[in-house]
C-alpha cells in the first residue's frame, strides 16, 4: 500500500461489472421460506418476559404506586420499581441531538405519552406481563404539557421534563436545551448585493418510523458470561462493556469506535455519578439476528442503549434464567428531527443566483441546517440561527438523516426560481459547487487529486430530465389544466450524495479448503450489503462469489465488526479494508501456487510440498473464479481449493489488514486534507393536483443518484425504490398527531398513522450514475437513507408548479392544498 492511501484512485478488477438480479443472496432462503429468525422470534427454555409500564398521559409524575395485586398474579417472577437501587441512577446520553441531554431510564415522571416509565413487571409470558401492569395501582399527578417548541421557548412557559438533565452549555431555563448562530461569510454585503430579497415560512410536522418489529432485547447470564440476542443497529458488546457518563454515553462507542476512558469501579450515588459497565467484554457473546424493518429505527436515542443495559440488569436478577425485555410500542416513542418551523430570507439576482440565506429555525439541532447547503453549492454568505426547547413530544432524533438540511433547502431553490420564473434545475446548476466554490474551482481540485474531471450534478439532472420528459412537460405554475380536469405540475430536488467518506472497520477474511468466510459483526436489515461485501471480495481475490459467505450474526466476543448500518455509510466504510484484504489474500494464494511454505512437520514417506506451477512467477499467474492460472495458457490450471487447501496448518489465509485515513490530498501543490462532496442525486416527479379535493395524484416519480461506483445494482435500486416511497410519505401523509387538550397521541398505530406504500405511488424509474467522485473504494459513495431525506419536501414545489400555490406546511395533505387554495 502507497504511503498516501487514495482509495477512490484504485482501479476496479478487469471485467468488474455490478451485482446484478440474478446473483444468489445469501439471506434468501430464510427469507422466502419463512425460516429467518428475527430478535423477537427468540425463544430460549425457561425464558422469562419483561414489559415496561407505558404512560397514559402525556405529562405526569407518580405520586403512589401499589405493586401488591400485581404481586400476587400467578406468573409474576419480578416487580422493578424505578426507585429499586438495581435501576434507581440507571441513565443514558445518546449520540447527534439526543447527545444533548440525558435521560434516565426508568423514570418517575412521564414527559409524553407512552413514555416508558415507572415500573418493569418479569413474567412467565408476554401476557402474564400485561395483566400485571393493568394491576398495579398508580395515583397520578397530571402536570402541564407543551406540545408547540415555540411556546416552550417563552421564559414564562412552565417547566418540562423535570428528570432530564440539559448538557449544553447554552441551555436556559426553563426549556431551552440550546440556543446557536453560525455564520459563513458576510450575510448583510449578500443581501446587499441581490435584485431580491425573498422571505417566507414553513413548518414540518411531527413524524415517526412507524415500523414493524418493536424493540425487544434477550439476555440471559451464564455465570458471569452474558448472552445478548439484540435488536439494535449498533454494536451491543460497545454499550455493554463501557463505563456510561451523563456527559458523553454510550451511543458513539457503539458504532464499533474505541472505548470510553473511565475508570468506574463502584456503584452511583446519585444521578451524575458514572454507571460501572455491565460485563467485561470477552465475557460478552452477541447475537443478531435478522432485524425487522425499523425504517430509521432509534439507534442514537439513549433510550436504546439505555434499554439494552436494562435487558442485563434485569436478567440478573432472574438467576441462571433468560429474559426478553420488550417494548411493542417503540416505532412511535421518537419524532423527526426535522419536525420544526422554519423563517427563510434568501437574497438572489434575477438569473437565479443566490448570494445571501437567512434561515432560522425552531426545532432540533444535530448538526447545522444549512450544512449540506453548504457542502454542495457555491454560494460564500450563509446564517443559520437555531432554537431548542424541550416539549411534550418522544425524543427528536434523525432518521432519514439529512431531511432537516435537504428541505429548505430545495424549498430555496423552488422559490428562487419560482420568483424569477425560472426552471429550478437551471437553479440548481447556477449555484452548483462546493462549499461556495464554483464547478471551475472543483475540476482543478478533481484533476489534481486524482479524479475523473466530472460534474455530477450536470450528469444526474440530464439524466432525469430525459427520464421524465422535464423539457416538454414544464410550464409556468397554474397553467396546465388537464382534460380530466385536474392540474398538473411538476417537481425537482436535489442534493449531495452521502455517505462520500472511506471508513477502518475491520473484518477478517479466513480461506479455508477453497471456501472463503467473511467474519464481522452487523445487524442486517435486509437491504442486501452481504451480496456487494461478497462481490467486491470475490473480484479483488479471485474466490468464486458463490464460495463466500459473511459471518455477521455472531461472532463471539465481537472481535470483528463492520460499520453499523446507517448513515448511508455501508459500502463506502467497510469495503476498503475489505477491498485490501482480498488482494492480500491473492496475493497470498499466488505465493502458494509458486513458493510453498514448508510444512512443520512430515510424516514418513511424505513428500515436502511443490509448487503448483514450477518454474513460475506470481505475475505470470491470475486468480479467476476460484482457479489459479497460467496468463499466456489458461488451461493450465487449478482450483483454489488444491492450491491453498494443504497449507491451513502451516500458514493459514487469515487476512485481517488494517487500512489507514485518507491522505495525500493536495490544492496548488500543498497539503490540503479538507474534503469536497461532489457527487450528487436528483428526483423529478410529475403530479395531478385535483382543485376540488386538494388530492395530489403522483403520477411519475424519477429518482437519479450518482453512487460514484456500483457494487451492488440490486441493493442500490432497492434503496432509491423504498428511499423514494419513505420520502414521499413524510412530504405527503406522515405526521403524528396529538389532542390538543390531553397531549394524548391519537394516530400511535400503523393503521391511523399514513406511511407511504407501493399502492399510493406509481412505478418508480431508478437511474444510477457512476462518476466515480467519491473517497472512497474506486471513487464510491453510499446512497442508503439519502434519497428518503431528499424526497421528504418534494411535493410543495410540485404542487405549486401545478396550482401557482404554496402549502407551507409538511405534510401536504388534501386539508392543506384546499387551505392553500383558499378552499377552507
């Protein structure tokens, strides 16, 4: 390997061609016939159940609770009350918003409805459970409730969530978790220099994953070993064997990232103090099994390590037996990150160009709003001012990352264009480049590092535009009525493609008589990563593909671990090191078919071991299909299997190399390490708005994403397909909603609560395009929640474009385009 480590540089295999249909997969079987066990199909013998009270109200505390009817239920093993020592300080500070603040686990007061809270009934059944917790007698203080952060924020508003602990340092009393203002270049000389200043609002409401397998952990203590069957992205061994501390939690360590550094050897005396870990680490075995659609899921919550502690420490005390904890109504405890108002004040010149924005927003902060704005165009003067407060809502974490950046923004380049009456991909392209660099600026950069001379933007827009047929079909907005007397419209979004960056997470790849085992620990969630890991090892190493397996499952004491899923990071964390490792590894197998290594040990009559090709040198010879071959006579031939099979004693092919960060990266000829997003994605759509009704008919949907290189066709069209319903349903149908006298949630059910399905949306054209301009393995990005996050607004601007409108509130529903049309 090169001292400087360029992954996006390296050439891809001679004949490397994606992952297409009719590869085998390795989950297909369990999966089609019914036999995939997911974490909540667990069943051990002597199993116990566990279930957490839920509240009913949306702000309370517990003034009284009597356990003794419950206590005497046949069935009932266990009562943990939340002032039981076991569980008493037990908290947790999660990772990107809900780092935070910090929670605690089994709190006395709820701080919206179905909180988890109060009391933890150990049964002999699920049921038994139930009928416990409906026993327990509770006297309630019913307590102010907030659900508007815009209220919350006024500091006459009463306090809420009186249990959690506020770690920003600009947090104010009484809600206020942070208050922060970030500005790039000079906003006021922006606005100066624009032919217009365009100002306008929008709110997001409250959505959530609205999945289908609850959470749920096993665990069950062997002594002092702890098995843990998890439902979790993340990597439990992480939460299980750190210290936990209010400031910092276990959220980050779990992504597989280092440890952290406190020594903690007693338990806490009050709620600061630190929490011990739960079992030394080579004590720990992990199972995952399949995970069932989360949609998101709440792997950053503190809740879910929280929750995974809790499984621990209540299978402890049940003694030698296991006990599943579970939590059925979990895919409605979070909201959306992007639930927020938002005031907009952009400044731009008559040909489109943006030299100014303004956005304030009340809502969650995990990252800035105007970051992605900012990775992916030219404009130089940007503010972006944010508020924080704590409401009666589940806590605010991203899934569908990105959704709180990719709207407004889109939603600035539909009224830019609007206001001008320009075509907003002639928009998008004006202000197209990098961190207020423009597209000339880039092409230096790309060539002189490296890089094909690309603009992906250009390339993803063309491409959809065809697709669609966006130069026949766009018209000024309100114009086009159609004969069936409905109004047709079209829409246009964009943004950056992520994940961009390469990764260090190690597997380990182990060649055994020609079969070769991929080992490393990640929760799988069905979207088909195994198949790429297994592709891209095969075409490195020259293993048939058929002949490789990934062991993700379990791999006691965790010693491997991928990159979780999530962030879009799947392919372009994990296949670097995967991607050095099989060329070590043919490496390997071609020094065995020309320099044997000598046995340890013959027994009589033995012969030492020959070469399988004498007389040859390792670059005479290739790897293929699971044979070594003579290059200039590929007849001359044999198996993998033959070859490296008679070594595994003597020098075993384990191949476990660590990869370094990118380095080498230069402007003008001198070290510059700062990294440039430039590939990108795309989505048109094309509508029928009926005036009458306020129903938005999608009639066509394209989705356009540059994944830099595709490993894995299969995969990647399946996520811009559920990418695209998921995005659809939170611009369109999603929202959480809440009695506004109680607090109470009223649609928390998969029937009430309108996720996007395949019956609401036409057939979806995915296109991918290769540009090749990420960092990582052959210039790959990721694309896995990227296209949800992107789509999550698209419907506004083609409802506009449609009726001449504006709905300003997400989702836009037929109540809201009648609003807009002044209809109601």
């Amino acid at each position: 390997m090169s001292q400087d480590f360029k992954p996006w540089t390296w050439k891809p295999p001679e004949g490397f061609k994606p992952l297409d249909y009719n590869a085998s997969r390795q989950d297909g079987h369990d999966k089609v016939s019914g036999q995939a066990l997911f974490t909540r199909d667990v069943y051990l013998p002597g199993m116990l159940y566990a279930k957490i009270l839920k509240s009913p109200y949306a702000s309370a505390r517990i003034k009284k609770m009597d356990i003794t009817r419950a206590e005497a239920l046949t069935g009932v093993r266990d009562i943990i009350k939340f002032d039981d020592p076991d569980i008493r300080f037990e908290n947790s500070t999660g990772g990107y918003c809900s780092s935070e603040y910090n929670i605690l686990t089994l709190p006395h007061s709820a701080d919206f409805y179905q909180h988890p809270m109060g009391v933890v009934v150990v049964a002999d059944s699920e049921e038994i459970c139930d009928q416990a917790l409906r026993m327990i007698a509770i006297e309630w203080e019913e307590l102010p409730f907030i659900l508007e952060m815009e209220e919350s924020l006024k500091p006459d508003s009463p306090k809420m969530q009186a249990d959690v602990i506020r770690l920003n340092p600009g947090a104010k009393e009484p809600n206020t978790l942070l208050e922060k203002e970030t500005q790039i270049g000079d906003v006021d000389k922006g606005f100066s220099e624009a032919d217009k200043i365009i100002e306008y609002t929008f709110t997001r409401g409250p959505n959530t994953v609205a999945g289908v397998e609850g959470m749920v952990c096993v665990a069950w203590w062997r002594g002092d070993f702890l098995d843990i069957w998890q439902h979790h992205a993340s990597h439990a061994e992480q939460i299980l064997s750190n210290p936990s501390l209010v400031n910092v939690g276990l959220s980050f360590v779990s992504l597989g990232y280092g440890t952290i550094e406190a020594s903690v050897t007693s338990l806490p005396k009050n709620r600061k103090d630190p929490l011990m870990p739960i079992c030394e680490p080579n004590r720990i075995n992990v199972t995952v099994p399949y995970q069932g659609a989360w949609y998101g899921g709440i792997s950053w919550l503190g809740y879910s390590t929280a929750f995974i502690r809790m499984a621990a420490i209540i299978a402890k005390r049940a003694v030698n037996r296991p006990i599943k904890l579970l939590f059925d109504e979990s895919h409605f405890y979070l909201t959306g990150d992007d639930s927020a108002t938002y005031r907009c004040r952009i400044g731009a010149k008559k040909d489109g160009t943006i030299t100014a924005l303004d956005w304030h927003v009340v809502g969650p902060v995990g990252e800035l709003h105007i970051d992605k704005t900012y990775e992916s165009t030219c404009i130089q003067n940007m503010r972006n001012t944010q508020e924080w407060a704590l409401i009666n809502h589940g806590p605010h974490i991203c899934f569908r990352h990105g959704t709180q950046c990719c709207v407004p923004h889109n939603m600035m380049f539909d009224r830019v264009a609007a206001e001008f009456g320009l075509d907003p991909t002639v928009v998008a392209l004006k202000n197209d480049g990098c961190q207020g660099h423009d597209w000339e600026w880039i092409t230096r950069y790309q060539e002189e590092n490296g890089f094909p001379k690309r603009h992906s933007l250009k390339e993803v827009i063309d491409l959809g535009k065809e697709a669609i047929g966006w130069d026949k079909k766009w018209h000024a907005p309100g114009v086009k009525k159609l004969t069936n007397g409905r109004m047709h419209g079209l829409g246009f979004v964009y943004i950056n493609e992520w994940s961009w960056i390469p990764g260090r997470q190690f597997a380990c790849l182990i060649l055994r008589d020609g079969k070769l085992t991929i080992v490393g620990m990640r929760a799988d969630f069905g979207v088909d990563t195994e198949s790429a890991f297994r592709h891209c090892v095969a075409a490195e190493s020259g293993v048939k593909y058929d002949d490789i397996v990934l062991q993700q499952q379990r791999s006691d004491a965790n010693t491997y671990r991928f990159w979780v899923p999530g962030g879009a990071m799947g392919i372009t964390r994990n296949t670097p090191q995967l991607i050095a490792a099989a060329r070590q590894l043919k490496q390997k197998i071609l020094e065995y078919s020309v320099n044997p290594p000598a046995a340890s040990m013959l027994f009589p009559g033995a012969k030492p071991p020959q070469a399988a090709f004498p007389g040859k040198k390792r670059e005479e010879l290739d790897v293929k299909e699971g044979f070594v071959f003579e290059k200039a006579n590929p007849g001359n031939r044999k198996s993998i299997k033959e070859i490296a099979g008679p070594f595994w004693g003597d020098d075993p092919s384990i191949i476990h190399p660590v990869v370094p960060d990118v380095s080498g990266l230069t402007l003008d000829g001198k070290p510059h390490p700062k990294m440039y997003v430039m590939s990108r994605q795309a989505h048109f759509m094309e509508v029928e708005v009926d005036t009458e009704t306020g129903k938005v008919i999608v009639t066509g949907l394209v989705c356009v994403n540059d994944v830099g290189h595709l490993f894995n066709r299969r995969g990647a069209e399946a996520q811009q397909y559920g990418g695209a319903i998921m995005g659809l349903g939170r611009s369109a149908t999603e929202e959480k909603i809440y009695c506004p006298k109680t607090g109470v949630g009223l649609n928390f059910d998969n029937i009430n609560y309108h996720i996007g399905t395949m019956n609401d949306y036409p057939e979806i054209k995915c296109i991918l395009n290769e540009s090749h301009l990420g960092y990582s393995s052959y210039g790959a990005c990721g694309i896995g929640e990227d296209s949800g996050a992107s789509l999550s607004g698209i419907t506004a601007g083609a409802i506009y474009n449609a009726t001449g409108k504006w709905v300003d509130e997400y989702p836009t529903t037929p109540e809201r385009v009648l609003k807009a049309l002044g209809k109601i």
